[in-house]
C-alpha cells in the first residue's frame, strides 16, 4: 500500500528489542533507505559548506532566502535583548508575550482572518487543531499524499480517517455522498510532488457536505498568491470557502513556528481544546519579532517570489530541453523520480561529486517505487546555478 508523504511505517513487524532494532537498522541500509544528518557549517543560503566543502544547496525549504537576512537577524537580536531568549511558559500562563500578540495580528491580517493563533511547529498544529475540531470515531477524509502530521492528527483524535487518491475529487465526492466526514484536510502545496491541492473543488465539497476543510500550506505560504499569503489567497478563496488555514514560518518566511488562522471562534475554540497549544512552552519572543520582520519583506520585496517564478521556469524549460523526468509542479518543488531507492541515493552521490546537494527521497516518505531527487529552487540561487545543476543532471544520468 502506499503510503502519505512523510510516514513512518516498521515493516512487518516492529522491533522489540536490541537486536531487532540492529536487524532493521542493517535491512534499512540494504534497500537503501537508512537517513543520516549531515552538519551544514553557517548559515543557511543558495550555498553552504558541509564536512569542510562547499556545496551549491539544493535541497532547502528557505524559498525566499530569507532565513540569513540582516534585517531578520536583527529583528531576532534585538528581541532578545529586549525580552530575552525563552518565553518561560506556555501561552496560557505567563508565555505570551507582546512580540506573540502581535505577530498573531499581523498573520491575521495577512491571511484576511479574524484571528490567528502561532504554534510551536507545524507537527503540534496538524496534531492540536484535528484533535480539538473533531470527536472519536467521526469521519476525517485527507489527500493520501498529505503530510505525516495531518494523518497522524487523524489519528490521535481517534477519527475514523479515510485517505482518497492523489487529487481525486471524484472519489471524494462519492465518498461524502455515502458518508459525510467531520473534516477534509489537505496539503496546499505537496511537499515531495510540489503541486497545488484543487482547493476551489475541495471548498464546494466541503461546503455541500458541512464539514471543515482544513489546508496546511506549509509550503505555499510566503510564496503564492499576488501577496504572498499562500494557496488559499493564489485560487482566491476566503476564510467562509476555507476555514482552518494552517501554515509554518520556518521554510519561506525563514525562522520558526506555524500559525493557524481563521474566525474568532475557531481561535477562541483552540485555545480551550488544543493539547498541543495548551501544554507547550511558547516561541521565544525573539522569534516572533524575527518572523515580524520577515513578513515585512515578503510583502514589500514581491521581487522575491517573482524572480523565484522566473528560476522554476527557467529550470523546467531547461529540463524539458534535457528531456529530464520532472513531475509537473509550478513551485520550488521540483521532483526528479528515479524509481529505485539505491538509484536515487548513487544519483544523489555523484552530483555531490560535482558539487551540488541535493536530497534523495525514498520510501517510506514517498511511495514505494517513486524515490527521487527533491530538487528545491530558491531566490538566493543563481541563473548560473541552476544550469550548472541541468548540465550535471545530464551528466550524472548519461
């Protein structure tokens, strides 16, 4: 069965022991599937250098490359010598601090919401926001290439959840006529495919049905729409078409932490119910003034996400010239699938060889059978860059 981006699954049975854990650890290596850290030396951006070399980067979520800017480096510097380096507790007992106020503001505002409410990471808010809107046992319906988190909210809510086919509204809609669900969730943009949810369908179904459409747009945020607002904002719905509108502030806003916007009784509601917001330590403070600061330029500097454009279109023109099999995808999300896991990481290895990094992604966090090269374009590339990586792709598979 395939599984959902960013699963985790043991095999047939999971370890019990010592031995057993060495035994999956040796088969993970054989079938090329064993994941390893690598220490990046400095900061984030279109280069970096790894084990004392430099690589041209081509695996970070910093879309924007905002994650080194001055102005957001400041912002966090002197957030913290202002309010310090820890929040100091959650939000409901002395955490929320001025800087998270007023940042859930600005989020709001930028989304065109009543409210917002920041997360800790995005895992917390897949995981808070599904439990707190649904019961055990009701009916949840997700995108089965949706990220772990959203399936995993799924599941710990006790729902009954039901994963349709890539894209697949058809079904879905078959499905709702049977049996209506108390939430439909989905990815904006899929982060191993890098194509767009159908939202417009998804709204009209969820709609007809009564239930919550629930879009985490992880990697949409900061990048589409005419402001950079996300998903929602490029197909031009609004918060009655699309509800619960979560996103994270660690890959094109380029700091930390996730957001989940929507009407004042939506917030109002997760903040009463949502375990993963109730009982955690809030962001730093500094953090939010660092993501204050970076909003600022993804709405002054459209530069940003128009040069992005240009580059993805650039890389797949070349591509196609090359005749290079990439999935179709109009984002930073560029998938070259290899098929074999073994092939993908030898692939990975010899453009490393050349000077380029770029992840290999395997099973289980695509579908047996897809590994691929996860090719991600971002503003702080260079043209020059990205025809040096085409002729060395040429080169690799030749």
């Amino acid at each position: 069965m395939p599984t959902g981006a960013c699963s985790t699954v043991w095999g047939s049975a999971s370890p019990v022991n010592a031995t057993d854990l060495e035994s999956w650890l040796r088969q993970r290596r054989a079938q090329g599937l064993y994941r390893h850290r690598e220490v990046v030396e400095g900061p984030q951006g279109a280069a970096v250098v790894v084990e004392g070399r430099r690589l041209v980067n081509f695996c970070s979520n910093d879309y924007l490359g905002l994650a080194n800017h001055p102005d957001v480096v400041l912002a966090w510097q002197r957030g913290a010598e202002r309010y310090g380096v820890g929040s100091g507790a959650s939000h409901l007992i002395c955490g929320h601090l001025r800087p998270h106020h007023q940042l859930e503001e600005e989020l709001a505002e930028f989304t065109g919401r009543e409210r917002a409410l920041l997360f800790s990471t995005g895992y917390q808010a897949n995981l808070g926001v599904i439990s707190a809107l649904t019961e055990p046992g009701d009916r949840v319906y997700q995108d089965r290439l949706n990220h772990a988190s959203l399936l995993d909210g799924a599941r710990l809510a006790g729902a009954r959840l039901r994963r349709y086919p890539h894209g697949d509204t058809a079904i879905l809609a078959r499905w709702l006529a049977r049996h209506p669900a108390a939430l439909i969730a989905t990815d904006g943009v899929f982060s191993m495919d890098g194509d767009l949810a159908p939202l417009p369908r998804l709204a009209e179904l969820a709609k007809a049905h009564g239930a919550w459409l629930y879009v985490d747009d992880a990697h949409g945020f900061g990048v589409l729409g005419p402001d950079g607002s996300g998903t929602v904002a490029h197909y031009r719905l609004d918060q009655e078409q699309v509800p619960v509108l979560m996103a994270t502030l660690g890959k094109a806003v380029g700091v930390f932490g996730a957001f989940v916007a929507g009407s004042q009784v939506l917030i109002e509601t997760l903040i009463q119910k949502a375990r993963t917001y109730v009982y955690t330590t809030a962001l730093p403070p500094a953090a939010a003034e660092a993501v204050r600061a970076s909003l600022g330029l993804i709405r002054r500097q459209s530069w940003r996400r128009e040069y992005l454009k240009h580059l993805i279109e650039r890389f797949r023109q070349g591509a196609r010239e090359l005749n290079l099999p990439l999935l179709p995808s109009a984002t930073p999300v560029q998938p070259l699938v290899v098929g074999d896991s073994q092939a993908a990481v030898a692939l990975a290895r010899k453009l490393r060889e050349q000077g380029f990094w770029v992840a290999p992604i395997r099973p289980p966090t695509v579908p047996p059978g897809s590994a691929r090269l996860r090719i991600t374009l971002t503003a702080d590339h260079r043209e020059e860059q990205v025809e040096r990586l085409l002729t060395a792709l040429t080169r690799c598979l030749a």
